[in-house]
C-alpha cells in the first residue's frame, strides 16, 4: 500500500480576515509609535506616581503620599500652575489675534508682499535658547537699547524680566516676536476663502467688518480652533524660553555640576514643566514629578476637549 506523501491543504483565510490583516498592516507603524511613545509612558507615569522612586534603589508602593504632598505640601506648585495657566489664556489669545492681524494685513498688501512676509517670518527660526537670550539683552533694564530709547522720549520703562509683575508680559511678547508660524499658516487660510462670496457680499453692501464677520471668520474657524488647540498644548509645556529668561535675568552662571532653581524673579515665570524637571531630575523625587505631569496632562485634555466640543457645537447650530 503506497503512501500519501501529499503536502496537508493551508488553511486559507476568508477575505474579511485578509482585509483586517491588511488593514493592521498599514497601521501598524501608527501603532508601534503610540504604544511606545504614548500608551508605555503615559501607563509608567501613572505607575510611578504611587511609588517612592529617586531613580537608584528599587520603587516602592507609598499609595496616595505623592499625590498628598504635590496638593497639600508642594509650596510652588500653586505658583507654577498660576503662571502656567496664566500663559495659556495670556498668550495663545495674542498670538492667535497676532496672527491673524498679521495675515490679514500681508495678504492685503499690493506689493512688497515678499519682503514683509520673509520679514515677520524669519524671527520663528531662531532657535528658541538663542532667541530669549538676544530678548533679555534688549529688554536689560540697565543697558538694554528698549530701555534706553524709551528713557530719552521720557518714558520710565519696567525693568521687564527682572519685575515679577513685567517678567510673565515680557514672556509673551517675547512669544509673540517669533510669530511667524501662525502668520503663514492664517495667510494660507485668508487665501483659501473663495473670492465669489467677497464679490457677492461687496454687491449686497456689506463693507469690511461685515465680509470679516460672515464670510472670512466662518470660512478660517477651523484654522482658528487648530491655532488655539496647538497653542494650549504647548504652552502648558512652555520651559525653554522661562527657564533661560530667568536665568539670564537673574545673572546667575550656569556651569558644570550647578542646579538651577527656575523661576526667577520670586518665582514668577516658574511653570508646571519646570517643577517636572526640577522634582525629576534635580531632587530625584519620581513619584512627585510624575504626578506633576499627570495633573499637566489632565488640564491640556480637559482643555482641548472643551474647545472641540464648543467647535462642534458652534457646526450645529450653523447647520
């Protein structure tokens, strides 16, 4: 009796597996990124702020004692979440009017436009360390040339990051003077918006406030929502530009092996993300900067979910 040396029959799969296999495939390197990048770090910060961690010896579980002491007994964390939720309403309200204000006025231009553009745009490539450090230098109360103009037309100029009352306004318009980005992105959103419904609101009347209000602001409002989303984001992690102002301001050297306490003056430009790296890294309390950055993410979240909801609501009822 002769045997079968005949190969078993694969099993085939049916056409809607073969379709979520291919369609995983495609997802896959979204995947990958969100789980490392997202999903690991968000799951070990929540992890690691029920622990006691300095980063050497093994963690241990402490319940909710972070969690206590960053509510009841951090002393700046109330400072740090004033100033941080103060540049979040402050400056991404004048950088979106900024903005827009810029764009409006480069895409009315009738020539020059090229030179204006490249102009206002040019200061958002600085790097960020070298951008503050060239804006301490003008606005230095003592040397400074801002002060000095303003000294000889008789105006008595603040000694800006050096106030704690100028140093956060000084911080915006420091912000506001790399605005570049916002700039191009209202002019690509201005130019978009069809020219016929212009022509058609100019034959029923309607002068420039009224073809802004109903046929420019509707046509830009997805632009807008996206400008103020981005702009909360990342601003509830604003650190470079305080840290170094402050820094700078202070006269404080920074060399090798110094700890820098950010903030200055009296902390007013300390922000959430300072005191992330401050209790993280400086401290070597974990569990404390971890639940920082939970609380940080919170607030963005709520946040952003507020505005899209609002944006969502604002559809309806055009519709």
């Amino acid at each position: 009796m002769a045997l079968s040396l005949s190969k078993p029959a694969r099993r085939r799969l049916s056409p809607p597996a073969r379709r979520r296999l291919r369609v995983l495939g495609f997802l896959s390197p979204w995947l990958i990124g969100f789980s490392v990048f997202f999903a690991y770090p968000l799951i070990a910060t929540v992890y690691f702020s029920f622990m006691h961690y300095n980063q050497i010896k093994e963690p241990t579980f402490v319940g909710l004692r972070n969690w206590r002491y960053v509510f009841e007994q951090m002393p700046l964390f109330g400072p740090a979440l004033w100033n941080t939720l103060w540049l979040v309403v402050v400056m991404v309200a004048l950088r979106v009017i900024f903005g827009l204000s810029l764009g409006l006025l480069i895409t009315k231009i009738k020539s020059g436009v090229g030179f204006f553009r490249t102009a206002f745009y040019l200061p958002y490539l600085a790097p960020p360390v070298a951008a503050t450090v060239a804006f301490v230098f003008l606005l230095n109360p003592g040397t400074g040339p801002v002060n000095e103009i303003l000294s000889k037309v008789g105006i008595d100029a603040p000694t800006w990051f050096n106030d704690p009352t100028w140093a956060k306004p000084s911080l915006v318009m420091l912000s506001l003077w790399g605005i570049g980005d916002l700039m191009v992105i209202f002019m690509a959103a201005l130019l978009d918006v069809p020219k016929e419904q212009y022509e058609a609101a100019e034959l029923d009347g309607a002068g420039a406030w009224a073809k802004f209000r109903y046929v420019t602001w509707p046509s830009i409002t997805p632009i807008v929502m996206f400008a103020v989303v981005t702009g909360v984001v990342q601003t509830m992690q604003y650190y470079t530009q305080a840290l170094v102002a402050g820094k700078i301001a202070s006269g404080v050297s920074i060399g090798p092996g110094s700890v820098i306490q950010p903030g200055y003056p009296d902390h007013s430009t300390l922000t959430v993300p300072q005191l992330v790296y401050s209790m993280g890294f400086q401290n070597f309390n974990t569990g404390a900067a971890c639940v920082l950055s939970l609380v940080l993410f919170a607030i963005a979240m709520a946040v952003t979910m507020l505005l899209m909801r609002k944006r969502s609501g604002l559809l309806s009822a055009e519709d």
